[in-house]
C-alpha cells in the first residue's frame, strides 16, 4: 500500500478499496458461520465457539475499518488497554459469580 503525505508533515496510510471488499467479505462469511454453529448442538461449546467467531470478527473491524492496523503506536496501546481492562472486568464478574452459593452447583 502506499502513504500519503499531509501538510503538517504526516503520512497517512492509503488502504485500497480490495482490502475493504475482502474484509467485508470476510466478516459475511463470519456471520454465515455464525448462523450456521447456531443450528449445531455442540453441548457446551456452542457459546464458546459464537465468542471465537464474534472476537474474529470484531478483530477485524477494529484493525481494518478503524485504522488501527496502521496507527501509531499510542492508538494500539490504548486499544490494547481497554481490552485489557474490559478482560479484568470480566474476570472479576466471573469470579464473583463462581464463588456463591447459588452459581453453577
């Protein structure tokens, strides 16, 4: 791909409109994967497996169609921390939910 220079100095990445149409692609195809495990009893691993093809899928739009692929630095590290932080959120839910009385026994 190649970069743009702005005024102030700044390049910025020029992604082509492929990449978009691929993406797009991909994610319909996520989506028709989605559907279909939903009609598959997998036991347990029916939500585990939605979540894997949903993080996919979330994966891809947050690189491509919001840039971060081709940011600077400080953006992926704030994109890395608020998934960190939602991760410790989760985490601490779960840990509650695990340890009363009334969870999974």
């Amino acid at each position: 791909m190649s970069e743009q220079m702005t005024h102030n100095g700044e390049s910025h990445h020029i992604v082509s409109p492929l990449v978009y149409l691929a993406i797009f692609g991909a994610l319909l195809v996520g989506t028709a994967v989605t559907v279909w495990a939903s009609f598959i009893d997998l036991g347990p691993w029916n939500p585990v497996i939605a979540l894997a093809i949903a993080c996919t899928k979330a994966t891809l739009v947050v690189l491509f169609f919001m840039h971060v692929r081709y940011s600077s630095k400080l953006t992926k590290l704030t994109v890395a921390s608020g998934l960190f932080m939602f991760i410790v959120l989760v985490g601490m839910t779960l840990s509650d939910y695990f340890t009363r009385a009334w969870g999974l026994w």
